[in-house]
C-alpha cells in the first residue's frame, strides 16, 4: 500500500451476487493511540473537507457508540454513520454494512471510519480499531496529540507503525501543537526518525473542539442551538488549511481493492400477519438506538415513533413498546410531567403487552429516578424498583448475556452479544424475575439483569436488535397476534 500512488478506481456500484470482481473503494480510517487525542474532532473535520471537495462521504465508527456516529452523521451533510462492531455483529455483516451503507450514501461515496479508544485497544478479543482496519483493508491516519511532546511524537508513530504491520499506517497528523518552532521541529522529527508520512499539524485551538454535554458529546438532539454545526464547519476549515488534503485523498484512491460481498437481507423475517406496529420512543431522552435496529424493526412491522418528552402517547393501533436508552436523566421532570403516558405504560406492561426497553428505557420504565443532585422524579411505575443517578460509571463494556428464563430473547440457554455504559444504579425487591446472566468480558463477573414479566424485558444491555432475531420475531409477531 503506496500512500503516494493516487488510484483511478471505479466506483460504479457492485454486483450483489456471489463471487462479484474485487472494487476499489477509495477510504481511510482516523485512529489515535489513546482516547483524547481528538480523532472524533479530526475525523469530523476530514469529512467536512472532503465534502468541501465534492466528495460525498459514507461515515463510520468502530466499536459500541451511540454518540460519535450522531457527530459523523451531521458532518456528512445527514448521511447516517454505521457502527462497524466485530463484537456485536458478525465479520460478514461488518463487511457487508461497509460495502452497502444504505441511506443516501450510494455505492460511489468515499469511505471514512473513525476509530475506537486507541487503535490497539481490546485486539486480545479481536474487536480492535486494528481488527477492523485488517478485516476491511483500510490505511490507517494516525492522530497523535503532540501538546505535550516534541520529539517523542516520533517514536510513538515509530511503534505503533511497527506493530501494526507493514503499510497499515498510511499518515500522520498531529494534533494540538503549538505554532512555529513546535510544529517544525515534530515534523522534522517524524521526517526523520520514522518512514510514516507527516501529513500536516492540527494547531491547538479553544474555538476548534466539539460541544459536551452530559456522559459526553452533544448530538443533534441534545444541541437545540446548533453549535455541533458550527464545530464541525470550523473543523473543517481548520482541517483544509492545516492538513494536505491532496496527499490524504491520494491515501484513500490508493486503497487496495477489494471483493465485492454479496448484499443479503438483514435477519428479521417477513412483515408480520395482523398488522403488528411497534411503537418506539425516539426524543432526547431516548435517543440511543442503532439505526439497523429500527430497519430490523421497519422490515418486519410497521413502526410509529412517539416522544415522551414532548408530552405524546402510545401510538394507536400499538402492538409492541421499544424504550431505547438515552438520557432519562436530562429530561426527568418532562417524563414525570406526562403523567397520561406513564398511566398508560404501567397498563400496558402489567396486561403483558411486548415491551423491550434498554438501559435509559429500563429506567423509564421504573417507579422513580433520582438525580445525582437529589432530585426525584416519579416514573411510568410499571417495574417495581428505582434507579438513581451516581458520578461514576457502574457498567461498562463488552458482555455477553445467557438466557436464564424463556422470554422475549429466545429459550433458555439463548447467548446475547450486548455492551454496558451507565452511570447509575438500580434497586429492585427481592423476588425480581431476571432474564439473564451478564458474563463481562472485561473484569469478568456474573450478573443478573433483564426484569422480566409476561411479555417484558428491560435491562442495562444495549445490542443490535438486527443480531437478535428471536427479539424481532417477538415484537413483530407476537405483538401482531394480541
């Protein structure tokens, strides 16, 4: 992989049949050694140049992250960024949602992944950024933050090259450093020591960082004022003006081809007999949901969305509930204002109507939420228990869940690939039903989660709902039937 050659690929669209030619598929992949070196910053500035450029760019992002891929989303002028997950999906579908990403991408549009936590990271389980660059043949940009080193810039792009094969580490960018002798004597270092092309520096700028907000960055929905916007257009002029973007898009067209997968249909069945129609809550509070869950969901009912915070409903005609995590926290007093819809979720889960909630749906779904400054607020009351808000997080990464009670998730014995983040804690009675045990990949240990009921699951788990087929067949079919 020659990061100087510029290809001339073609990019018309690939067969979806077996044993389609090799494309080129002109892409790259934005990675750091750590997180906090700025990658989502970095990879949201490339995109918006680029785009600057005339190129239309299909985004991703590695690993479990609900947050990011919203940031890469409103970079790419709305075109949806896919999660690429070799944990939760299979390598094939990995594969397959890079080639198809659906929406209004295209099969033309250039291909730019952001990375997760430090480009090694987690490879022990084989779900690392590198995996992910190896699987798909992706150059690797590494960022580095160079605020507070000079020369040892060098020798940590020198290593990582190293592990990482020969060739996968196609360019450099700094990140953060300090105008005129700083700058110059990083790139003289990396010119000199390493054989990885210095493909520009990023100057620290406090105008030039993406908005936060609670547990992390702001997305579309949590930034009425639209400053992700204005970030994002910033970065991107802070990127064409500090980075060779020529050379970068030269890494990209010199990507080496690839075989075309065949496009299946994500697992989901058919439409539903009788009409069946799964409401999903989708507002600021409830906004963490893969957008290949809801496709799984729209494939196979019809699907009516409804935001609590507003003050709605459940949709008429509802045959299943979806309560997708999000930030319960941030908007508790409107969820406990709307008191017609907590009435109305409290009957429907104790009739024992198809109801899935994770994480902030769980909590939704329970007695109360108190706030970490002591606030309580009253919830729908259909899961005896409270949760309450804590300033450290108390579930975190990779799991793998084991059905213990025939439910909604399939027969005993079911195995589940879900993930963990929430920064609060759950107090049920004694007697609670649990669905599964919770083995972690990290720090290992065995928990229970997933309240069950009659027609019930809630629990901290977050997992592609298009992984999960016998959770599909449960709120399209089952709901459909009464």
């Amino acid at each position: 992989m020659d990061p100087r050659r510029v290809g001339s690929r073609s990019r018309t669209a690939p067969s979806s049949g077996e044993g389609a030619s090799p494309r080129g598929v002109p892409r790259l992949l934005v990675a750091a050694l750590h997180s906090g070196a700025g990658k989502t910053m970095v990879t949201a500035g490339l995109i918006e140049a680029l785009r600057s450029r005339g190129q239309r760019v299909a985004p991703y992002k590695c690993g479990p992250d609900f947050l990011d891929p919203q940031v890469l989303t409103v970079a790419a002028g709305g075109i949806p960024a896919r999660n690429l997950d070799l944990w939760l999906t299979p390598r094939s579908r990995v594969r397959e949602a890079f080639f198809y990403p659906g929406g209004r991408a295209g099969p033309s549009s250039v291909r730019v992944v952001e990375g997760v936590m430090g480009l090694f990271d987690t490879d022990c389980w084989g779900t690392s950024t590198l995996a992910v660059a190896r699987l798909l043949d992706l150059p690797v940009i590494l960022v580095v933050d160079g605020s507070r080193a000079v020369e040892s810039v060098a020798a940590s792009i020198r290593g990582a090259a190293t592990l990482a094969g020969p060739g996968r580490i196609a360019g450099a960018v700094v990140n953060g450093v300090g105008r005129g002798w700083h700058a110059n004597t990083i790139r003289r270092a990396i010119e000199e020591r390493t054989s990885t092309p210095f493909l520009g520096a990023l100057p620290w700028d406090p105008s030039i960082r993406l908005p936060e907000r609670h547990l992390g960055l702001a997305t579309p929905r949590t930034d009425p004022g639209r400053q992700l916007g204005r970030s994002i257009r910033r970065a991107g002029s802070w990127a064409s003006e500090n980075l060779d973007m020529d050379r970068i898009e030269g890494i990209m067209e010199a990507a080496p081809p690839l075989d075309v997968p065949p496009q299946g249909v994500t697992p989901g069945g058919r439409k539903a007999p009788g009409g069946a129609v799964v409401a999903v809550a989708r507002d600021p509070a409830f906004c963490f949901c893969y957008p290949e869950s809801l496709e799984a969901l729209e494939r196979t009912a019809r699907v009516e969305y409804f935001s609590p915070v507003r003050g709605d409903v459940l949709p008429a005609g509802s045959t299943a509930l979806y309560l997708p995590g999000g930030y319960p926290e941030l908007h508790a007093a409107e969820l406990g204002r709307n008191e017609a819809l907590r009435r109305e979720v409290r009957a429907w889960v104790h009739d024992g109507h198809p109801t899935y909630a994770e994480c902030g749906g769980m909590m939704y779904l329970m007695e109360s939420l108190t706030l970490s400054d002591g606030q309580r607020f009253p919830m729908a009351g259909a899961v005896p228990g409270r949760t309450e808000m804590t300033s450290r997080l108390q579930g975190f990464g990779y799991a793998e869940a084991r059905v213990i009670r025939k439910g909604l998730m399939g027969p005993r014995g079911t195995r589940i690939r879900g993930h963990l983040f929430h920064r609060s804690r759950r107090w049920v009675p004694d007697g609670t039903r649990w669905g599964f045990s919770i083995h972690r990949k990290a720090g290992g240990g065995v928990l229970r989660d997933g309240i069950s009921g009659p027609g019930l699951l809630a629990s901290y788990l977050h997992v592609r709902i298009d992984c999960q087929l016998p959770l599909v067949r449960s709120l399209a079919e089952r709901g459909s039937q009464g």
